[in-house]
C-alpha cells in the first residue's frame, strides 16, 4: 500500500504542488518552504506603490543551518497587506524552478529581451565571471502585472553579471 502512495506522489507534477501555492497569502509559508529572496516591481513611479508586485523565490528549508536551501518555485505575487513591518503576499503564479547546476541563479530586473531591459523578467542563467552580460538561460518568463502570471519571454534573454570585474 505504501508504495501505491508513492508512485502516486511521485506521478503528480511539480506544477501541480506549485499550483497549490496560488491563491495563498504569505507569510506564513507552508510547511517545509521559506523565502529566500526576492524583488520588488511596480507599475507606478510613485513610491509608495514600489512593491506592489513582487517576484521571489522558495526553497526548501533546510535542516542544517550551514546548507544551501534548495529552490523549489518562483513565486508571483501581489502586497496583500501588512502585518506591521512585515509585507504580506498574495501568491499569483509558481513555477518549479529548473532543474540546473549549481552555476545557475535566479535573477530579476536585469534582465534583458533582444537588448532592451525589462525590469519584469526573471531568469534562471548560468553565472559566468568572464562576460558581461550571462546569455545561457535555462528558465525565463515576464511577469504580466494585469494577471499576475509569468509568460514567455518574447525574444532572446540575457542578464547583466552582477558580479562581472568591468561594472
């Protein structure tokens, strides 16, 4: 019996776990997965409204506090609110995030579609010290602020390095 369970857990798609996720309001995430970094985006220049959209990522907790978190889902959501300081977040949309190497890393707002920046793209790319600009994409999407889902980057994807020596 038990292993009739797990062939059925292991038969359900991560996006069906991911799809779970849509619709809640966190903090509190669910049992398991904590936030391990994000942005802020905004349709408005006003800045009382520049978080009103957000793109972050949740990962695994992990059971050793010198381990790296495992990712599990990029998340879109809307400010539902607050609890004091503390922002509250309406999932919209979650991805599973790809199965990659280490080298690869999430990044937002730096990103570019055929040379022009897009500050609602995210991307899943694979670090390089040596470029400029990281051009090996395993996972991209824009946000659509109206529906709060991730679609399909319209073009070829790239993300400035962060850490490349001539920035």
């Amino acid at each position: 019996m038990r292993w009739c369970l797990w062939w059925l857990l292991a038969a359900v798609p991560a996006t069906g776990w991911a799809s779970g996720l849509v619709g809640r309001t966190v903090p509190p995430y669910p049992d398991g997965l904590q936030d391990i970094g994000g942005s802020c985006l905004s349709d408005s220049s006003d800045y009382d409204r520049v978080c009103d959209y957000s793109i972050g990522l949740l990962a695994e907790a992990a059971d050793d506090a010198d381990a790296e978190p495992a990712p599990r889902y990029i998340v879109a959501a809307r400010l539902a609110g607050r609890d004091g300081q503390q922002a509250l977040w309406e999932i919209t949309d979650a991805q599973p995030y790809p199965k990659v190497g280490e080298q690869f890393h999430l990044q937002t707002g730096t990103c570019r579609v055929d040379g022009h920046d897009d500050g609602m793209l995210a991307a899943v790319v694979r670090q390089d010290p040596a470029h400029e600009f990281l051009t090996e994409v395993a996972w991209a999407r824009r946000l659509d602020l109206a529906s709060g889902k991730f679609v399909p980057a319209a073009g070829k994807v790239d993300c400035i390095n962060e850490a490349y020596f001539g920035l």
